[in-house]
C-alpha cells in the first residue's frame, strides 16, 4: 500500500502592499492565493513496502555510524555537524571559503555569509541537543534555534526567535506576492499550523525516516519565519533522528546529497504540497544512505589522522605536541589561548608546539594577524570539504 496524502487547499485573501515598491502592478495586487497545508497532527502515514524496506536500510546505515566508530565521535560530531551546516547553507546559496567558515566559527567576523553558516551550526546544535535527553521537540527550542540563526543578520534580526506576523512568499516579485511560485498560509494560522506539525514531530509510531521527511516538507509549507525556514526546517531533520534514537551523537549530512540536487529538493517539496508524499520519503532515504556511507569513511580517516600527525610533526611522547595532537581532532579551530587550556603546561612550550605543527603542516593559520592568531587542523578542515564532495558526486550517480 503506498501512502495517501491530502493536497494543500489554495484560500483567496485579501491583498494590500505595506510599503511602496516595484512595479504598478504590484501596487495594484488586491489579492493572493495563500496555500493551507492539511493538518497531520493524528494523521495516518503508511508507505510502500518498498520504501520502507529502504527508509529501514538507510536507518540501518545510520545506527552503524553511529555505533561503529565511538573513540571518534567527538572529532566525528564536530565534523558532521559543520558538514551538514556549510550543506544546508549552500541550498540557500550562502557560501564561504572553508577558511573563511573556520574564522567565523571562532568568532572572526570574516564576511556575511561566513558568520551565517558559523550561525547555522549553533542554530542545528542547539535544536538537536534540546532532545538529547530524551526530551520532545517544542515550540520554545525551534524559536531559539531560530533566535541563534539569525541573531547576527543584519536585515532579519529583529525577526529572530520570532513567528512572522506579515504574509510571506517564495519566488516572484521582492516588492508582492505576484508571480510567486508558492504562497505559505496566512500569519494568523502559523501558531496552529507549528503546534499541529510538533505533535506530529514527536510520535514514535512512525517510521522515522518517513516522519523526518514530512516534518521537513510540512515546516517548508508552513514557512513560519521571515527568513531562515529551509536551515531551521532542515535542522529537524536531525532532532528527529536524534529524537527517535536512530542517533545518540553523529549528525547525518544529508544535506549535502541534497544541495546536489538542488532543484529537484524543491520540486519535491512541490509534489509534497500536491499530495505526493512519497517521493521525498525516498529521496531522504537515499541522501541518508550517501550521507551515513561516505561519513563512515571520514569516521575512518579521523581515527587515523592523529598517528599521521605524530608522525608528521616528529613529536616526543607527553610533550605539549603530543597532548595538542589528542585534542586537536575534536576542537579543529584553536587559538594559543585554546591550546594552553586544552594542554596545560608552561605557554612557551604550547606556543613552541604550535609553531612545529605549523611548520610540518599539521595547522595553517587562518588569518593574516600575528596577535590572537587562529589556527586550523588543515586535514580536518579538508576533510569537511571533501566529504561534502562525496557525498554529493555519489548523489549526482544515482
């Protein structure tokens, strides 16, 4: 049996422009055909025997991960996590250099778009940690995930950790919802609509891949914020996975195998608002499979780096050098500062360690300033660029 869905209801409301702009008309448009998702709260959800065979082999991938590979999963979770922010960032075509993405994560505003990934990672962990414990999703930690992402955006700020309260649309016109390509349900109905999919969000009787897809499709539709949707609707994905214990500490980049396909992620959103479920149910299930296989493999390489990097630097046993090396893998980006609290002993030595890394290319240094330098695990670093590669190219191969 292959799952039935209801389509979305198109509602005529009443339009008027706030602020002048654009064409006449624009400022002649007296109306908009605003979309009404179904409400899924209690909905049933039962898919192909087909698909669910392989949603359960790709939670199957997943688990593996998860499980294999638990000396790395401090190095691996600081990876992943940053994979899947830089991934979920691209589809909203906001890139940085790899560099640049270090700088802002440690707190050197180094462009826009740098400091708006360096805010989706917080944005992301702070949703999935919130269920760490076992906890439900809530209303209050999507507002403050929302809140970490756009804190810093200079033209969205005021509307961060904030359901909108104004019409908002998808495509067309900057100045009207003319021509737009889809129009979200009316702001009045937002609080309904998010109560409703966090009821869904938390039901344990659904396949969870199944569930993370329409949570995400459902979010996408609802389009409760002026701005950040995609990579806070993204972000469930993982609390999700998180949630339902097909994770207990990596986070999965599938955004990565999306952001491949960027144009077909949205036209599966398209069909989800037709009543097509299943296709995105798939598509989720496939990038999961990519995403979990390539990111056992960078699982792999990180447990391997740190002999790599002994053995590169020349460093003695119980040195700062050494202790630097253990702790590098999981905290990448570093200042002097970091690096003595992370080691210990005397500044002098951690500053000598430092300085013999960076000479056998274990850290680059990721400005041009001498004083408060910030220094980066290049294989590390790499790596994150590597993996979403991959995990992308093997997305393009299917």
């Amino acid at each position: 049996m292959s799952a039935t869905w209801p389509a979305h209801a198109a509602e005529r409301r009443r339009w008027r422009q706030r602020q002048r702009g654009g064409t006449a008309e624009d400022r002649k448009l007296s109306s908009v055909l605003a979309m009404r998702p179904p409400l899924i709260a209690d909905r049933a959800l039962v898919v192909s025997s087909d698909l669910t065979a392989r949603s359960e082999e790709a939670i199957l991938e997943i688990a593996a991960l998860d499980h294999a590979h638990g000396g790395d999963l401090d190095a691996l979770e600081t990876l992943l996590l940053r994979t899947e922010s830089v991934a979920s960032s691209k589809i909203e075509q906001v890139t940085a250099s790899t560099d640049d993405f270090a700088r802002a994560l440690h707190g050197t505003r180094s462009n826009p778009a740098a400091t708006s990934m360096a805010a989706s990672v917080d944005a992301l962990a702070d949703l999935i940690h919130s269920v760490d414990d076992g906890g439900e999703i809530a209303i209050t930690n999507v507002l403050s995930a929302h809140r970490s992402l756009m804190a810093d955006d200079p033209y969205e700020k005021a509307y961060a950790g904030r359901l909108r309260d104004m019409q908002n649309w998808i495509g067309g016109s900057d100045h009207s919802p003319r021509n737009a390509l889809y129009v979200p349900p009316p702001a009045e109905t937002v609080s309904e609509y998010l109560a409703d999919l966090i009821v869904f969000a938390n039901r344990t009787d659904l396949p969870i891949l199944a569930q993370a897809a329409v949570v995400h499709a459902q979010f996408e539709s609802i389009h409760p914020f002026t701005d950040g949707n995609g990579r806070i609707g993204r972000a469930l994905i993982n609390t999700i996975l998180r949630r339902r214990r097909a994770t207990t500490t990596v986070v999965i980049p599938l955004a990565s195998a999306l952001v491949a396909r960027r144009d077909a992620y949205f036209e599966l959103l398209g069909r989800y608002r037709t009543g097509e479920v299943e296709p995105i149910i798939s598509a989720f299930s496939e990038a999961s499979l990519i995403a979990a296989r390539e990111s056992r493999i960078t699982a792999s390489r990180i447990a391997e780096l740190p002999a790599q990097w002994r053995g590169r630097g020349g460093v003695r046993h119980g040195s700062s050098g050494a202790r630097l090396i253990e702790r590098l893998s999981a905290t990448p980006i570093l200042t002097a500062e970091d690096a003595i609290r992370l080691v210990g002993g005397s500044a002098s030595s951690v500053y000598a360690a430092i300085e013999r890394l960076q000479e056998t290319g274990v850290l680059r240094p990721l400005t041009n300033r001498k004083r408060e330098q910030v220094w980066g695990a290049s294989d590390l670093l790499d790596e994150l660029d590597d993996l979403g590669a991959r995990i992308a190219a093997a997305a393009l191969a299917t």
